[in-house]
C-alpha cells in the first residue's frame, strides 16, 4: 500500500510537470500502458489471497483512477495552451498599411447592386428602404397572401416570437422577410402616386444548396401611376436587360406566371446558350429565366392606401445574387457567402471601380477580372 501512495504521488507530480502534449502523451503511456508498473500490478493480483486480492483491487482502481483523472484535466489545460498559442502566432495585423500586392477587392454583389441602381437610377428610378424585420402585414397579408399560403409556413419562413415572455404564437410573430416586396406597401402608405422605386436589400428563407441560401438579396421594382400598361412594364424590363449584360439585342420572353400580389402575372425569360462548360447570354436558342413581374394587384393597391380604381402600376422583382452568377460566371451561391479572399480576388472588382451609365458598368478598365 505505501508503494501505491509513492506511486501515485510521483505519478501526480509528473502529470503536472508535463509542459506539452507531447510529454503528457509519454507520461500516460509510461503510467497506464500494456508495460507499465501499475499493469503489472493489476495483472499480479490471481496470485494473491482472496482477501488481499480485494483489498489490494480496490487501492489498485482508486490510484489508476485518480493518474487518469490528472492526465484528463492536463490534457485540457495543454490543450487550450496549445491553442492560444497557434492563435497568437497566427494572428495578422490589420493596422498594418495595404500593400499593392494585396489589394483589396469589391464583392461581386456590391458590384451588381450599383449596376443595377446606375441602369434604373436612369430611369428615373429612386432607391426605397424597408426592415429586414418585418410584420405579417407588409411580408404578407397587404401583399394578397392568405393564412394558409405555403409560403407562410415554418419551413419556408423564419419566425420571431413577438414576445418572449409568452408561448410563441406563429399568427401574431414577427417574421424575417422573405421578400423586399413589404417595401412597396411601407411606400404607398408613406406617399401617393406617381411611384417609381426600386427596392434592393437582403432577404431570408429557409434554404440552403448550389443556388439557394437561407440569406439571399433581392430587388424590387414598383411603378405606379395613372394608365400604366403591361407595355410600359415589357420596355422597362427589355431596356435593363440589354443595359445589364450590355448587350445592343437580346432576345426576351413572357410565360404567364401566378403571384398572389400581381394580376396578369409573368416570368421574363432571356435568350442564350447552354453548354456544358458555359452559359452565353444572348445567343443560342436555349432560354433562361430571369426575374418575376405583372401587373400590381388591386388588393395590394388598397393594401397600401391607393385607389385601384384611379391609379393601376407593375411591379418585377429579381435576384440579386443570380445576376451575379450569370453576369460573372460564378457557379455556385454558397461561395459569395465563405469569406474566401481567393475567391474574392478571383471574382472581385477593384474597389475604385463604381458602376455608372456613363462610365460603363462592368468594364471600368479597373476590374479585377
């Protein structure tokens, strides 16, 4: 028993000596492994007595137990050193002044939002703003949605308990918005015709794969006025696609659609080319589809505090992020969200490089592409 205790005390003081992991993995082996003393002990105990070889068990479990105890918790405390270690020596330091090796570049999605707002801004188009938080009302019920559209539901939207405090109640929570389209009714209520806005921002689903994420961004176009026709809504989106992909012709298409917040409805398909390795915008007669509109809704009108009766508009709303895979080849939406500086200074602009009708959207000459 007392070369149990001497045992054990010496075990003790070299597990708290150990100064790294390697060391600590050394002194484990040497304490508990196949040839250590303490196995050897343990496997001495069928020539005992029976009642020494109980006695002499029990010491035997309670020393092996507490060495494994102490190798544990130093493992743990070499571990987290270790740890803090790599990340001290690994750290960068960002005071340190940009070098030209290492310039800084431009997200995609930034580039795509100035291009567009430079073609509408053309237009004649001002730039509205909405909260990522959202009631039901603007995400839903003014914009002709009912209770039961699936849309609605848990696994599409994400909820926000409106008050902690109490069960969470799905009809009287708040919702992440699923859409920018809010943003139309929050305009008409705030002013009255004419409209003419542009709505782009950052929305939330429940989704995730090659071209889906659960946060994604949107813009969203609304014009309202007197006699507003389903032609003015065809030349506007036919003029922005052929200033975005900078083309001088690109074939367009209707197909009739169904949204709750718009009537007629449509889907804006583009011509191109598919392959396997490409896809070419404006060639071919393979067709794609873009973005969603139609004619407003007369509920969404009164919803918002216009008179259908008076004033009619259209309404489009698209994919900010798609634009951008299309526009610039990227095949995969995930990647604009992994913070990966080599993607980012593969598909990056240069930060000097805004977008504007005049001096050219994509081809500034300060690119990084």
């Amino acid at each position: 028993m007392e070369n149990l205790e001497n045992l054990k005390t010496e075990a003790l003081n070299k597990i708290n000596a150990a100064a790294d992991l390697k060391s600590l993995e050394e002194i484990r082996v040497a304490l508990t492994g196949k040839k250590s003393y303490l196995t050897e002990l343990m496997k001495s105990l069928g020539s005992l007595p029976l009642e020494e070889k109980i006695a002499m068990g029990k010491s035997l479990n309670v020393v092996k137990n507490e060495i494994e105890s102490a190798l544990e918790q130093r493992k743990n405390i070499l571990e987290e050193q270790a740890l803090n270690d790599k990340l001290a020596a690994e750290k960068i330091d960002i005071t340190l002044p940009v070098r030209p090796e290492i310039q800084g570049r431009m997200h995609p999605i930034s580039k795509i939002f100035e291009e567009v707002m430079a073609i509408f801004g053309q237009m004649g188009f001002e730039v509205a703003e909405g909260p990522d938080i959202e009631d039901q009302f603007h995400n839903f019920n003014a914009l002709n949605m009912p209770p039961n559209h699936p849309a609605r539901q848990m696994q599409d939207t994400f909820y926000l308990n409106d008050d902690p405090s109490k069960p969470f109640d799905m009809d009287a929570a708040y919702v992440i918005r699923t859409q920018t389209s809010g943003v139309q009714i929050r305009t008409m209520e705030k002013q009255q015709p004419p409209i003419r806005i542009i709505a782009p921002g950052r929305t939330y689903r429940s989704d995730y794969d090659a071209t889906h994420t659960p946060m994604f961004h949107q813009l969203e176009g609304l014009v309202i006025d007197k006699n507003i026709t389903l032609a003015h809504l065809k030349g506007c989106l036919y003029d922005f696609v052929k200033a975005f992909f900078e083309l001088d012709e690109l074939p367009v298409r209707y197909r009739p659609s169904y949204f709750p917040f718009t009537e007629p409805s449509a889907e804006m398909d583009i011509g191109c080319l598919k392959t396997k390795t490409e896809l070419k915008v404006g060639a071919g007669n393979d067709w794609l589809e873009i973005l969603g509109c139609g004619m407003v809704h007369p509920n969404v009108l009164r919803a918002g505090g216009v008179d259908p009766d008076e004033y009619q508009g259209f309404a489009f709303g698209l994919g900010v992020d798609r634009l951008a895979m299309l526009k610039y080849g990227i095949p995969d939406l995930r990647t604009f969200f992994e913070s990966d500086v080599r993607w980012l200074k593969h598909y990056g602009f240069a930060p000097l490089d805004f977008s504007s009708m005049t001096g050219g959207l994509s081809d500034n000459g300060g690119s990084a592409r």
